[in-house]
C-alpha cells in the first residue's frame, strides 16, 4: 500500500510585536500573500481557505468564518472555507481538516492562515478572557483565579512531586528566551536573560514569576499545504507531515486527573511517533507548546526522553537550549516569543518547518531530519502530537 | 451586601442544590443513585452512566490541600483590594476535588497536604461562597 499525506509547502509569518498600528488585516493579507508566493504557485490555485480562529477577536472570527478572506484575495479557485478553533491548538486542527481536503483529491491546496492584534485590548479585557474562557465560570473563576494562577497551582504541585526547584524551572526560560534572542521573529530578538533576571523578576502567582509568564502579543502566519505527490515538485521546500497523535483530558483544570498532562504527551506522542514509524530517539528536534516552564519539562518525560520528574534537570543542565544535545523548542514558546492568541500553534509550526528546511538561521538545528511537535489548546484540555520530516516515508 | 462587585457563580438549574446547601452552611455533593459516584462540578446527567436520578450527600467539610498558589498580581481590578488570594485545589474525602480560596492563613503557613476545613461567606443575599481555612492544631 502507498502511503499518502499532508505535506507544507509554503510559509509567511509577520515578526511576533506589540504594535497597534498592524492591522489585523495587514497581517492576514500579508501572511496569505507570503505564503503563496512562497509556494510559488498561482493564487487560483488554492482551492480551500481553512483558517485559525481568532477566539479574543469576534469580529475578525466573523471575517474569517464567513468567506471574506477569498473574496478580499480573490482566490477565484476557492471551493471551500473553514474556521477551527481549538484555542491554542486550532492550526493543529485546521491541518487535519486540510488533509482531509487533500485526501479527497478534490483540492490540490489549502491555505491556513492566522492573525491576532491585542495590543489595540485593553489589559484587563485580556485578563478576563484568558480567566473565563478556559476555566470554570461557577467553580473557578469567583475565587480570583486567573490563567497564571491556574498555571501556578500545577506549577506548584509539579515541584512537589518531582523535587525540580525554583532555580531549575526558572533555567527554562533562560533557555526558551536564549531561543528567542536568536529569533528575528520573537518579541524578544536580541534580549536574553539571566536565572537571576528570571528569580528576581515579580512574584505573580507562586511559584511562577514575572518572566515565566506570557506577554500577550501581537502576530499572524500561513501555510499552503498539499499532497506528498504533488509535494515531490516543490524540492527542499515541502516539509511532510509523518504522524499525529491527541489526547483530550479535560477542559477545567482541577478536574485533570493527568494533572501534568505526562500520560497524554506519552500516548500521543507514542501514536504519532508509530504512524511516522519512527521513535522518539530519530526526533532531531521537539518542539513543546505548553506555554508555561513545567510543561517544557513534563513533555519530555511523557516523550520518554527522560526519567518522569527529571524534565527540569535536561533543562537546568543547559541540554534543551542553543548549543544543547536535545534541542528543544526552538520557537521560544509564548515565553520566549510572545504570545499571539491561538496562533501560537502556528508559529511553533512555522518553526518547526524552518528547522526542516534548514532556515532557521542563528537557531538552525544541524542536520534537522526529523521533529516532533505538541501544541494544546484551552487550558491544555488536549496534547496533540506531530512528528513531520524532510521526506515522505 | 448588595455591593458585592467580584463575579457571581454562574449557576445552573442542576447546580442550584448547591447554592442553596452553602446558603444553609452545608457543603452537598451531588450523588449518582443508580451508579454510587460522587459528582462534581454538578450535572444534569451521571458523566458515568448517564442517568438523571441524581441526589445530594452532606459533605465532611474536612479537605486535604493538593496543591496552592498565591497570587500577587495579574488579576481582574475587582479582585485587587483581596491580594494576596491563596487559590487552591482541595481534595475532599467525599473523592472530589475543589477550586477554592485558603482564608484565615499568611500566605507562608500554606503547604500542600495540609488540613483545612470548610468556612462559609455569604457575598450576597442569594450565594454563600465556601472558603476553606486550616484546621487548627491547637
């Protein structure tokens, strides 16, 4: 039997700022245009527009759910337009809608766009979203809660099972904001920091400080994405997507009996790995989308990279980050990138496409084959695992 | 107490028992007759089995704390005058686990694994919110 599948081909992304004057659709125009004139290909040739939903956003969700991007374009090719929101995992699912367009042989490509602006909302507009939408409104929110402090309390007890320390989570973002110094698409390009910058940064929600939380920020990205065979045309360009694996657990975080999301890493990424039929140690790159340091840790102990507990001593010992021996999550994460909404997935997969490719500069990762990449979405209600190489297998 | 400006539970016919029992000073768990689960947050169905034949059990009030975190700043301006708040998530014997608020404690006397038990703060004239305090050793 032949194998099929999905593979990327095209891409564009906006640098990650804060900037109000970028429109909302400055960027999707220029992400959509980018990514097609990367691919190389006519604009008619795109035959669906499957777009990441800009949950913050209603109005631009209206935009994009109800067909103005491929009239705006004038993708005259267009046959289909979808809108998938998953939170932060939503590219995640506009790729498997895509593949689904692709399998059918009725579509050749699939345009996947992002866009988000929160630097035009207002701080507490943006405190209440992210303490609404993902958590309880009975049980949760009335006490106070917001995301950082849901985050703080799995932080909390992380520490405790596994003995990592303060000064250990904290070498995470020292690493993931290493990644994104070198990064001319972070927030942060050109600004690392020091574990005593990290320590020494406000308390926000114990243990979680300052610097290990989110900056909300502004960005946009695109994909074409086509068949492995028509791929084949497009040389060192096309990227394939080798597997996928997800796991939901559940949607308000006190009641995730995975509370680190340790098994659901382990079973996607196992269902991932088997369906590109390869392991875990072929992985030349992981890429971790969890937003916040323990997950950085815990993935890697589900991947089985690592001993469970022993996540935040790869990071601590300086092995996860620039000139490491397990390259991990080059993209910064929202940490160390800014965070841009649900297009966060998107950028950790325009990352990861760059890696393949060999265009990641001053982050490349040397002889990059082959990566595995999990984005979540709410507050991580769901894993959901990628492995993606250099060649169809 | 009508000038209770924090966000109220949004609650659900399914829910309301609940209300109604902190209202009283009494913490109820819902209760799943034809399957013997304890039930939270409250349904409508069993998450088990699916049925509607559904009650309400008294519980201890006594909880163990899973884990906490104190937050000091990032939250909505109406919750700002209450910083520090000590969020936690409890473990009841009743084999639920609660979102809550530790009062009554310095944000450096919490651990994890601690003692606490229920007390009640009615907010407003309709909702009595259950907070959770440590269960004094003396």
């Amino acid at each position: 039997m032949t194998k099929s599948g999905l593979a990327v081909v095209g891409i564009a992304e906006v640098p990650t700022r804060r900037d109000p004057e970028r429109t909302r659709w400055d960027i999707l125009l220029d992400v959509c245009m980018g990514a097609i004139n990367d691919a190389g290909i006519d604009k008619n040739l795109i035959g669906a527009v499957i777009s990441n939903n800009p949950m913050a956003q209603p109005s631009m969700q209206n935009d994009m759910s109800l067909g103005k991007i491929p009239e705006v374009m004038g993708l005259k090719g267009c046959r289909d337009i979808a809108i998938c929101n998953a939170g932060g995992a939503s590219t995640t699912n506009c790729l498997r809608l895509a593949e689904q367009h692709i399998a059918s042989g009725q579509v050749d490509f699939v345009l996947i766009p992002h866009t988000t602006v929160q630097s035009d909302m207002p701080p507490q507009d943006l405190i209440n979203f992210f303490a609404t939408a993902p958590l309880d409104k009975q049980f949760e929110y009335p006490y106070g809660v917001s995301f950082n402090g849901s985050m703080g309390l799995i932080t909390q007890r992380y520490m405790y099972e596994t003995g990592a320390t303060e000064e250990e989570l904290a070498s995470v973002t020292v690493a993931l904001r290493a990644w994104g110094a070198l990064d001319p698409l972070s927030i942060f390009y050109g600004k690392t920091v020091t574990l005593e910058d990290v320590m020494n940064s406000r308390m926000i929600s114990t243990p979680l400080k300052a610097k290990e939380c989110n900056l909300l920020a502004d960005g946009g990205g695109a994909m074409v994405v086509t068949s492995w065979e028509k791929a084949k045309a497009f040389g060192d360009k096309a990227v394939y997507k080798l597997g996928h694996g997800t796991r939901f657990m559940s949607a308000t975080p006190m009641l995730r009996e995975d509370v680190f999301h340790r098994q659901s890493y382990r079973e996607s990424s196992q269902d991932a790995l088997a369906q590109a039929g390869l392991s875990i140690h072929d992985m030349d790159l992981r890429q971790i989308y969890g937003a916040y340091p323990y997950t950085q840790c815990s993935a890697l102990e589900g991947y089985g990279v690592c001993e469970d507990g022993q996540g935040a001593k790869l990071w601590a010992e300086g092995r996860c980050g620039p000139g490491g021996d397990l390259p991990c999550t080059t993209m910064g994460d929202a940490t160390g990138r800014g965070h841009t909404g649900s297009g966060v997935s998107m950028a950790f997969y325009l990352d990861t496409i760059r890696q393949l490719r060999g265009e990641a500069g001053e982050r490349q990762v040397k002889n990059c084959e082959h990566a595995i990449l999990t984005t979540s979405g709410g507050s991580v209600m769901n894993t959901c695992t990628t492995v993606f190489g250099r060649a169809p297998r | 107490m009508s000038e209770y400006k924090k966000p109220l539970p949004e609650i659900q016919p399914y829910s309301q028992p609940f209300w109604d029992g902190t209202r009283e000073n009494k913490l109820l768990v819902q209760h799943c007759n034809a399957c013997d689960t304890n039930i939270f947050y409250p349904r409508r169905d069993c998450p088990e089995c699916w049925s509607q034949d559904l009650g309400w059990i008294e519980a201890s009030g006594r909880a163990i704390v899973y884990t906490y975190s104190v937050t000091y700043e990032g939250v909505e301006e109406k919750f700002v005058e209450d910083l520090p708040i000590i969020l936690a998530w409890i473990d009841l014997p009743e084999g639920i686990r609660m979102h809550t608020n530790l009062v009554e404690c310095e944000p450096e006397d919490v651990r994890i694994g601690m003692e606490v038990e229920v007390v009640y703060r009615p907010v407003t004239e309709e909702i009595t919110l259950p907070f959770f305090r440590p269960v004094s050793t003396s």
